[in-house]
C-alpha cells in the first residue's frame, strides 16, 4: 500500500534563511508526486509536481523539489523564505494509473520568523 | 485556467438539518471529482470519489447515506451532508481531475461547515 510521510509537523525558519521539508513516499508502483500550500481557511494551491521526466522540478514562488527513487523522497526547497511563505505545505503521491487517487502526508506547518 | 469553484464558502445550519454544497469545474471538463474532508491543522480526509454519470465510490468508514454525492455533469459535482449533527463540523473541499490529462487534481476554496 501507498503512504506518504512527512516527518516534520512544524518548521521554524528565519525570514531569508534557507528551508527544507521533507517527503517520503512508500509504494510498489510508480507515483506521480505533489506539493501544495494551503493558506488558513483555504483550499489546496500546487507548488509543483513530479510527472516524469527531469528529477529536479521548479515551482512557483521560488520553490523546487527533487525525486529521489533510490531513497522514495520528494523534498521540498526554498533557498531564501519570505514572511509570507508562512503556510502548511502538503507532499501528495497519486498512482500513474486509475483513478488517480491522492494521498496525502500530514502537512508541514512553515513558520517563517521576522 | 482549470478554476474550481464551491459554493457555499462558509455555512452554518442546525442541527438534523441537510445542507448542499456544489463544486464546479468553470473552465474544463472533469472526468472524475474528488471530496475530502479536513479536520483543524489536520491532513485531508479522502471521502469519495465521482465520476459523471455513476455512482460515487467511497472510503472506507465514510457513510454513503449521511453523505450524498451526485455527479450530474462533467462540470458539477455536489456534496448533500443529510441530517447534519455537530461532529460534521467540518472544513470541505472538493477536487476534480481534467478529462484527458493524468495525474493532477485541482482544488476548490473549500467549504466551512458548523453544524449548531
């Protein structure tokens, strides 16, 4: 069975220092991979996402990934956060097939400190 | 493109009541809507998924009855939560997938649900 695990529930950063969250994905399967933000009381925004294709995936506000098989992580980088990135990011893997079924981590809540 | 829009954003109702809540895909065809349900500073709950013309299919532990889905068109998809009662007190938001194209869902605003 697919799951997706996201380590850390919460991540303080400074403003314009550098950030990583962590996505790890178990499946038998080739996934499809995913990143939102979600701001409070909104829906779901894409970051970016992992079709196929080159292992390095830039995204919107600065945001980048990368698709390691090898070690089933989909990391996600900023190299200089804003106050305004303050949000809870989600990593999603889908299969390649079907229905095309999400499933989500459990979030990682970016605190990003003046 | 691909807007996904849910209506209402925010509702209150009483107790045993029933309450609706639309999704729309405004710019494309969906083939297949999703619903999920998320809980304060939670992850999202899969519930159901739809495809137009058929019925829902839903995750396990999801009451099929309280939960009514109906997807009447490639571009609607509602949510009836039936005889509403406080623990359904809920943040809901609904996704849907464009015809023809793999892999990625899109994401309405969501719906804030208090049952009082």
């Amino acid at each position: 069975a697919q799951s997706v695990t996201q380590l850390d529930s919460q991540v303080p950063v400074f403003e314009e220092a550098p950030v990583e969250l962590r996505c790890n994905y178990s499946s038998s399967v080739s996934v499809y991979l995913f990143w939102y933000v979600q701001y409070p009381n909104q829906g779901l925004q894409l970051l970016l996402k992992y079709l196929s294709g080159s292992t390095l995936v830039k995204g919107i506000n600065g945001f980048e990934a990368e698709f390691n098989k090898s070690q089933t992580s989909f990391h996600l980088r900023k190299p200089s956060v804003h106050i305004s990135d303050t949000a809870e990011y989600f990593c999603a893997v889908s299969f390649t097939s079907g229905t095309y079924k999400y499933i989500f981590g459990t979030g990682t809540r970016l605190k990003v400190l003046a | 493109g691909a807007v996904v829009s849910q209506h209402p954003s925010r509702v209150i109702c009483k107790s045993g009541t029933s309450v609706k809540i639309e999704c729309r895909s405004l710019d494309f065809q969906a083939t297949t809507m999703f619903w999920y349900r998320q809980f304060p500073k939670q992850s999202l709950m899969l519930m159901a998924t739809s495809n137009e013309g058929s019925k829902a299919t839903y995750e396990q532990g999801v009451e099929k009855d309280k939960f009514l889905i109906n997807h009447a068109s490639l571009t609607l998809s509602t949510l009836t939560v039936t005889s509403a009662h406080p623990e359904d007190s809920s943040f809901y938001i609904c996704s849907s997938q464009m015809e023809g194209v793999s892999g990625e869902q899109y994401f309405g605003p969501g719906t804030r649900l208090t049952v009082t």
